[in-house]
C-alpha cells in the first residue's frame, strides 16, 4: 500500500469536511434571513411572529423545517388559482356599512331572493340533507371537515354510493386530517360506483406540498347546483343525531337562489386545488328578485384569499354597532384587534353577549379562552354558559342588522389560519330568526363571573394559546 496517497487522501477528506459544513451553514443563514424576513412581512399575530423568528434563529435545524411544513399562512398558488375561477357577482348593490367592506375586499355582493331555511335542531338538518341528496338527479358536491365513518356517515357514504349507481355525478372533497378515519377502503364501494373523492392536503401522500397547518374547514353540500347546505355542521353523528342523545347544539341552515352560485364556485376552487388540475369554470348566476328579502352575501375567507375578510366583517360590525351584539361559538380565542373591538363596544355601552359551552369538547380551549373572558368581563361584556351540553354552533349578530353564520369559530385559527365559510344575512326574517334562536338557548344558560388568575394559571393560559392557536 502506498502510504503517501493514502496521507493525501486522508487530508482531501480532512479539508472537505470544514468546506461542506461551512457551506451548509452559509446556506442555513441566508435561507434563516429569507424565512425571517417572510415572516415579518405576513399578517400574523405578534405572539406567533415572535415565536418563530426565535425558534428559526436559535433553532434553526428544528425551526427551518417546521416553519417549511406549516408555518405559511397564504397560499399564494391558490390565490391565483381562485382567480381563475369566475366567481359570481350578482350586481346587486346594497347600502349598508359591511357589504361595502366586503365588495371592497373582493368579495362578491349579496343577492336577494334567496329562500332560506335554518334548522332549529339536528333532527331537522338531517331531515332537510337526507331529502335533497335522495332528490339529486343531476350532481352532489359535498366538501367538509369531518365526515366520519359512525352510522351516520356510513349510510351517507351508502346514500353516495347509490346515487353515484345512478348516474348522479358524486364529488366528495374530505379535509385529511379532520377526516383521518375515512380511510381509502371505507370509500371503496363509492369510487367503484363512479364517485370521485379528493382529500384536502393530504399529510401523508404530499408532505412538501400540503401546509399541515392549513386545514379546510367549509361545510357545503350542493345538489343540482341548485340548493345548498351548510353551517356549522360536519357529517357525523354527534353533529345530525337528536340532541337528546348526543348532548351537542349546532346551527345550520340550506338555501337556494343567487348564494348557491357563490358556494358552488368556492367548491370549484378547493376541488380543483386538491386534484392539482387549473380549470377555468364559469359558474351562471341566476337573476336577484326585484324585491329586498332574502339577501346574502356568501363570504369565504382563509389561506386562498388575499385579505381575512371574516375577521375584518367582525371588526367592522363590532365598531359599528350601536346598540346590542350578540355572539355564540364553540372556542373563544380572539386576537388582540377583536378583543379589543368586543370590549370597546361594551365600555361605549352597546350589550355585548357571548354565549359559550360551560365545557366544550376540547379542555385546551376553554383554558385558552379564559383570560380574554375575565378582560371581558371586567369591561361589561355579559358572559352566558350553557352547562351539560357542547354549543358547536357560529353566530354573530349586531344590532339585529345584519348576522354572520357559517364555519368559522371565533378563534384564531378560524380567523386567520383555516379556509371557512360564512353567509352574511341582512334581511329582517332570517335576522329574526336567528335572534329567536339565540334568546332560545340563552335562556338555559347561568350567568359567568370570571375568577382571577394566578401567575401559574397565566403562564399555562400564554403558553396553550403560543403553542395551540398561533401558529
């Protein structure tokens, strides 16, 4: 063997390794400065801007990959790509302070004439669902957080599968990770009969290209392009099975006319985004009625548009009210700007209620929620829990002016981070309704006085709120 190659050989290796480790970390730097300078440019609550520029600049072997994976906030690509979708515009203006904003912001205008039906409970979504999908005889398009394979969600899938037989063109759109216990199997028999299914960012197919973090959240059932449900409502039992026997609250409503234009071209677009196609499709919309009832305003928001519509709709509603505002939702984690809009109202002295689950089905949330409840209450704000039963339902109405009602809870991940859906309601008959609804299950509910906090109980409150909701 001859030594002095060997020697040489050994020093090569020997500089080699400094040269590949100080490239590596060059590279590390520059692309810690890219991602630091992207961070500080997005719209994001200030807690999670400064949990991650910490974690990429000490971390940055943990930080660089985990912002890589989950930390975007806006899809650009889907930005682009809804603007290939011809989203209706009915041209129907309307002279009201919030409708205006969301014209502004992009959002199409309200259309009147639409025939809307809320469900005062889930025997009666059931009833309305399973009537319009056996009446499909064109299309159903379905796209939702959870659709669990229980009963309920067995015979859907059932009710999919026969219709798909028939010659009704099925499309079922599943969020992956709400939806992670429908596996491929249980959707055998549908895609065998000629339905398609698509999974929104699959985690583990596509982990470079999903956004873990970004997750869909819109509730819409759609037949015939026709008709259209949706709410607050996923396909499960818990959600459509009598409240009797599952103790859990929620609110839905169909409707058909101009809004289901709206949702079908929200359901174009999220389901051309998760088969990876780029279609231009043209949605028809059908004429408003001469007269004012029936206005909505379908109002999507989330990482495919460019702006937070819903949370700028609550911002402006909250400032605009004058004098009462009332709010149900499931988890209570608002930002800093809605907190702050919520606690003004009341201290200018507008009624401000909220009502919320006494214990809702993750113990997380109602930690997080409990410092911006005693803030809250300290400025007015009449807090309402509802005990033994699980509030799932979304409503915010002002001045019984206007009302929102959909996907969205008001939390931060609703609000900034999942794609939701809303529809904005401005006539008098739905608004009446709704605000029944409200003193309905306010009635059962006892009055919340908010305990003071020690500094453990703070901490724990600041550290589930970092780690759970801000990212």
């Amino acid at each position: 063997m001859d030594l002095s190659s060997l020697n040489i050989g050994t020093v090569h290796l020997g500089l080699l390794w400094p040269l590949l480790i100080q490239l590596g970390t060059a590279l590390m730097v520059l692309l810690a400065v890219l991602l630091v300078a992207q961070i500080l440019r997005s719209r994001r609550v200030p807690a999670a801007t400064l949990g991650w520029v910490l974690t990429i600049i000490f971390v940055p072997f943990i930080g660089i990959p985990l912002y890589l994976l989950i930390g975007e906030r806006k899809l650009q690509s889907k930005i682009r790509r809804i603007t290939r979708i011809e989203m209706p515009n009915p041209s129907c203006s309307y002279d009201h302070e919030l409708h205006y904003l969301l014209v502004s912001l992009g959002i199409p205008s309200s259309s009147t004439g639409n025939d809307v039906h809320f469900h005062r409970d889930a025997e009666a979504a059931h009833q309305d669902l399973w009537a319009r999908l056996e009446q499909a005889a064109v299309s159903i398009d379905i796209e939702v957080f959870i659709l669990r394979p229980d009963d309920l969600g067995t015979r859907i899938i059932e009710l999919l599968e026969r219709k798909a037989r028939e010659g009704v063109t099925v499309r079922l759109l599943v969020d992956d990770v709400g939806s992670f216990e429908l596996t491929r199997r249980r959707l055998r028999g549908l895609t065998r009969a000629g339905g398609q299914v698509a999974r929104f960012m699959p985690v583990i197919a596509s982990p470079l290209r999903s956004r873990h973090n970004l997750r869909d959240h819109r509730k819409i059932v759609i037949v015939d392009k026709q008709w259209v449900w949706s709410g607050g409502r996923n396909l499960a039992d818990e959600y459509l099975k009598p409240e009797t026997e599952t103790g859990w609250i929620d609110l839905s409503f169909s409707q058909s006319g101009g809004a289901v234009s709206v949702y079908q071209s929200v359901f174009e677009s999220d389901w051309h985004f998760a088969c990876e196609t780029d279609a231009l499709i043209r949605v028809p919309v059908p004429p408003s009625s001469d007269d004012d009832q029936g206005r909505v305003q379908v109002l999507p928001s989330g990482p495919d548009v460019a702006d937070d519509p819903i949370h700028a709709a609550l911002l402006s509603a909250c400032y605009n009210a004058r004098e009462r505002i009332r709010i149900v939702t499931p988890y209570f984690i608002p930002d800093d700007g809605l907190q702050q809009a919520l606690k003004l109202a009341a201290l200018r002295g507008v009624r401000v209620e909220l009502l919320l689950p006494e214990r809702c089905d993750h113990r997380i949330a109602d930690i997080a929620r409990d410092r911006y409840l005693r803030e809250l209450h300290d400025a007015g704000v009449r807090i309402w829990l509802l005990p033994e039963l699980m509030v799932h339902a979304k409503l915010m109405i002002f001045d019984e002016d206007v009302a929102l009602c959909g996907s969205a809870n008001l939390d931060i991940r609703s609000l900034f981070l999942n794609f939701e859906v809303m529809s904005v309601f401005y006539s008098p008959d739905e608004l009446r309704w709704l605000t029944e609804w409200f003193e309905r299950w306010r009635i059962e509910c006892h009055p919340h006085h908010p305990r003071g906090a020690g500094i453990l109980r703070e901490i724990l409150e600041g550290l589930v709120l970092l780690l759970a909701y801000q990212l």
